[in-house]
C-alpha cells in the first residue's frame, strides 16, 4: 500500500482537515528522514516523520499505513513516538505552561477610577 503523506498525517490525526496537513508539508512543518518533501511524497513503514505544529514537535516511526481517517485509537496504531520527542514535548509544555503571558508584567488594567486620577495629575503638572 502506498500513501500520500498529507493523507496519512490527517489519518494519524495530526490535523483536522486534509487541507491543513497539505499545508503543513508544502510550508515545511514536515520532514521525512530528515528532508523537506511535498505533500505527494509517499511514506512507508518505518520512514521518519518529524511535525512541528505551533511551538510543538513530535518526531515518529510510521508503523502503518491508512488513507482513511477512522477513530483516534486506531490512528494511534499509525505511529510511534520516539521517547526523545516525547520527553522534549512535555518539557516544551511545561516551560509554557509556567511562563507569563505576554502584558502579564503591566499590571491590572486601570478602573475608571484610577484614569480619573491620571488625567487629574495630567491637567495639573501640565497647568
């Protein structure tokens, strides 16, 4: 059997629409051992895979092949994560997790209150 690999990503569930994987391999979020590939590039058993989706990445073996999209448990059987990958991911995760979101440093937002009494000692330094 021989699979595109837009089709087997979206098999894997790596992504929702078939579309969205086709993307992902022509903008270069997707290697096959270690090559950029388009997305009719077929994969095989025992190819490779590395996906890189937002600001995470997931490195797996292809251990089958489907061009059919079926339940998450059985598109879990498509593939192997290597314990690297797995590792990385979870740190990425973690470190996300942990660190502030960008503005987190500039405080609340002022109450309407508190722009009254800016704009208080605006007029006045400026008078």
């Amino acid at each position: 059997m021989v699979v595109r690999i837009d089709k087997w990503l979206w098999a894997a569930r790596f992504f929702k629409t078939r579309s969205a994987a086709t993307e992902a391999v022509a903008g270069g979020r997707v290697h096959v051992n270690g090559a950029r590939v388009k997305p009719s590039r077929d994969v095989q058993i025992g190819d490779t895979v590395q996906i890189r989706i937002g600001q995470l990445g997931w490195v797996v073996l292809v251990r089958g092949l489907s061009d059919k999209r079926g339940p998450a448990k059985v598109a879990a059987t498509l593939y192997e994560e290597t314990p690297e990958s797995l590792a990385e991911r979870e740190q990425r995760r973690l470190e996300l997790r942990l660190s502030k979101p960008i503005g987190a440093d500039l405080g609340a937002r002022p109450t309407k209150q508190d722009r009254r009494r800016i704009e208080r000692l605006k007029r006045r330094s400026e008078a």
